[in-house]
C-alpha cells in the first residue's frame, strides 16, 4: 500500500465569505484546482473563536473548555485567590507566554503530532513534543514576527514559511504530516480589512505555496496519496467601536484587572479578552474562590450593573451559569433564555427574550443533532459551544460575545485592531473547509472533525476525541 500523507494549510483567518468570492474572480488557482477535484464547505470552529484556542478542535480533537485553554487571554480565580503570583493564576499567549501553550494542555490530550508519525510544523504555537529540526518556523520566528506585529509587514512571515517547507522537501525528507500556518490573512484582516488588497495579497501567498508543494508532490508521485486540506480558524469582522470591557467594570465600581494592568490592588474584578469580540469576567468581591451562577453574580454586581451590561451597544449577549447544573442563562437587551444540558439533550428555552435568535424552543439528543439545528443559525453550535466552555473554570462568571462590528479592548490593543473575532456570531464561527476529496459526509461540520478524518486517512482510531470522521 502507498504510504498516507497529509499537508494541512491553516489559513488563519481565512473568511468563509471573502475566500469563495477570491476563488470565483480567479486569483486563486491552485486553491481553486483543489475545489475542482475535490470539495468546498464550511465547517464551524470553537467559542471562543480565537487564534490559539480555536487550534485546539482540529490538533486534538477537544474544544477550549474540555482543554482548559478558554482563550488566547485567560485568568484562574481559584490560583488568583490562593496567590496572585501563582504562574498559574492567568495568561496572555499573545507574548512572552506564548511557550506556556504546550504546557497548560492537559499531557493525556495527544496532538497530531504526537500520533501522525514524522510530523513538520510551521509557525503553530502549539509545538508540544516537536523536535525543533520538525519546527520548520521556529529559526527567527522571534525577529520576523516582531517585525509584523509593530511594523505591519506580515507577508515576510508566509513567504519564509513557504521557503522553509520547500528547502524541508528539496533536502530529500519525506514527511507523514506537514502542518503550515499562513498567518497573514489574519493579520491584514486585524489591522487593515478583511478585503483590503493586502489580505488578498496573503491568500495569493498561500496559494501560490500549495501551487508549489503540489508540483512537488506529484513530481514525486506523493500527491494522489496525500489528503490536502485547508481550513481556518475563525472568520473575522471589521471593527468600528471599541468598549473596553475592563474600564467598564472599572467605571462600574468593580476595578478590574486586565492585559497588561495585572498589578492593580484589591481588584474586584478581573476580565480577559480574545479575539477580540470575546470577554470573560471573573468577579473576586466574593468570598471563596468558586466560579459564580446567577444569584451570586447578582449579588456581587447588582441587576442594575448586570442590565447596564447587557444593554450596552458592544454586547451581543452575555452567557453565565444559572443556578440549576448544566444550565446556562444567555441575556442580552432583549432578554434572557436558557441553555441547558440534561441527560445528553440539549434544551434552548426563551424566557424573556431569545438572544440565540433560534425563534423556538429546541429540545434534540446529542451534540451533533444541537450542531445541525443551530448550524445556519445565526450562531453556529452555539448550545453545545457555551456548554462545552463552561466546563473550565477558567470561563470565568460572565462571559461576553461582543456584537459585529465592536470589539472589547480599546487602549492596550497595539496597534489598534480594525477587525474582530472571538465571538459566537457566524460570521466568526464559520470558516471554510477545503479537501480534495469527494464524497464525504456532508452533515455539517466542525474543524474538531478534521482530527478524526486525518487520523483515519492514516487508519489511526483515536481514543479520545470530540470529532468524528468526516468519511
Ligand atoms: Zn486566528
């Protein structure tokens, strides 16, 4: 039999709506010959739908909540409270931190990389247990991304990740999983627009790339054998309003703890932002060190301050634990529902207002029944995605899903964002998902489904996953 290889891109933020419309006018071919042969769909990621976390569905096949990484930012009452210098009491992988990722995930998640057999990375943070001559970006990482993030000049990032995938083959290694991140559709679409000419640019970079690994490939008659495929990790919308969430607590007489502001004296309150369209709040006026459900967030913050939130302009809804187990109230201007999790159903129930925008009850078995009936809604997987986050602590008491076109950092974001993602908004949670196979199942997906279907291109069963096998 011939051997199974699997190059995956990870556009990181490649756009569900912006993408097909870049195929459709041509300027990308090689992405174009690969729908051609093989299939276009979108898949849905993980809330929240970040950079970092949102790698975790496809890598390990778990979500945020199941790994207790809830966001590129996150905080933890329990080791805050015990000690605020505890190295565990909350992070920023945006920086210096960035190493910690491989540590936080819990040891007995394996990656791909761990069970795909000779693995290459570039430019993916999550490297637990890859050589570092399997790091095809690690080499100046440090220097390049520095000079993308302050000076805007992304593009330097891809091209040199390209060079390097192609200097791996040229030196006569063979591979069972290549997995490339393409950062700079992400970045562009940040700082600049998600159709700004040099976005497109990004996505004409990574196109190109595959035009090249392909003839390479097929040059030496690797490529009928190789499962390509190319998703994202999260969409992404441009941003007119920026609501910094912790001034607001601050303002609110909950003086809050935040990104880079983390030495404060008797916070109240702590919030950390992903994305960045989503916040978590973590309320510390309480006494012991347990995440809140809904009575002890009123008692802590008062109905009128919780109202004040909710009917702010910057927030979609807010979601927080009821008082009842496995039960979530979500509570937005127009008033609040439930989402409950019961026996293997999952339950949505208006009760003042339908903030989820499912216009009914919904009452159905299992995540991926909760999966179909939300996918085109307006917030894809949404019952099992807020289910799935508040199993970590680390969610914090309230956690907000900012509304399109506001974000919730205002002035510590440097240099400031003019496009957003994180939230559960479809704009966010829908990415595309590209293979050049036919024929798989074409119930709606989520990105976790790709740790299955690449595990099992190679026949490997996993033994634990959240996915399923797309074929
Ligand atoms: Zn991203």
């Amino acid at each position: 039999m011939n051997k199974k290889r699997t190059v995956f891109y990870l556009v990181d933020g490649a756009h569900a709506e912006i993408l097909p419309q870049l195929i459709n006018t041509g300027v990308l071919p090689n992405i174009k010959r690969i729908i051609d042969e093989g299939t276009y769909r979108k898949a849905s990621t993980c809330f929240p739908s970040t950079t970092g976390p949102a790698y975790l569905p496809f890598l390990t096949g778990h979500f945020p909540g199941t790994m207790g990484i809830t966001g590129i930012r996150w905080f933890d009452k329990k080791e805050f409270k015990r000690t605020r210098w505890s190295t565990k009491a909350m992070r920023s992988y945006c920086g210096p931190e960035a190493g910690f990722f491989n540590t936080d995930m819990p040891v007995d998640k394996p990656t791909l990389f761990d069970l795909m057999g000779k693995s290459y990375n570039l430019y993916n943070m999550i490297t637990r247990n890859i050589p570092d001559e399997y790091d095809l970006g690690k080499k100046g990482k440090g220097l390049l991304y520095t000079r993308a993030h302050f000076f805007k000049r992304h593009h330097p990032v891809d091209l040199q990740g390209h060079e390097r995938i192609m200097q791996m083959l040229h030196t006569g290694n063979d591979f069972d999983f290549l997995f490339a991140v393409f950062p700079s559709v992400d970045w562009d679409s940040h700082y600049h627009h998600i159709s700004d000419e040099r976005t497109i640019a990004a996505y004409k970079i990574a196109d190109n790339s595959l035009g090249e690994v392909r003839a390479y490939l097929e040059k030496k008659g690797w490529w009928t054998d190789t499962l390509f495929v190319l998703t994202s990790d999260h969409g992404l919308t441009p941003t007119h309003t920026h609501l910094d969430l912790g001034d607001w607590m601050t303002a609110h007489d909950l003086k809050s703890v935040y990104y880079p502001v983390i030495w404060k004296t008797n916070p109240k309150s702590a919030v950390f932002i992903s994305g960045n369209s989503f916040g978590s709040i973590h309320l510390l006026n309480h006494q012991g060190d347990h995440v809140l459900t809904e009575s002890g967030i009123l008692t802590c913050m008062g109905s009128d301050c919780l109202n004040a939130l909710v009917n702010e302009a910057a927030v979609d809804f807010a979601v927080y634990r009821a008082d009842q187990k496995n039960t979530f109230i979500v509570h937005n201007s127009s008033g609040q529902a439930s989402v409950e999790y019961n026996n293997g159903s999952f339950i949505y129930k208006p009760i003042t207002g339908d903030p989820l925008q499912l216009k009914t009850d919904i009452n159905v078995q299992g995540h991926r029944a909760a999966l179909e009936t939300t996918f085109e809604s307006e917030y894809p997987d949404s019952l099992f995605q807020i289910y799935q986050l508040f199993q970590s602590d680390k969610a914090g008491d309230i956690v907000i899903s900012a509304k399109v076109g506001y974000d919730l950092r205002d002035f510590w974001e440097y240099p400031e964002h003019k496009g957003s993602h994180g939230s559960l908004h479809k704009s966010h949670m829908h990415v595309p998902l590209i293979y050049n196979q036919k024929n798989w199942h074409s119930h709606p997906a989520r990105t976790a489904d790709l740790f299955n279907s690449i595990l099992k291109w190679k026949d490997i069963i996993p033994s634990c996953s959240e996915g399923e096998s797309l074929f």
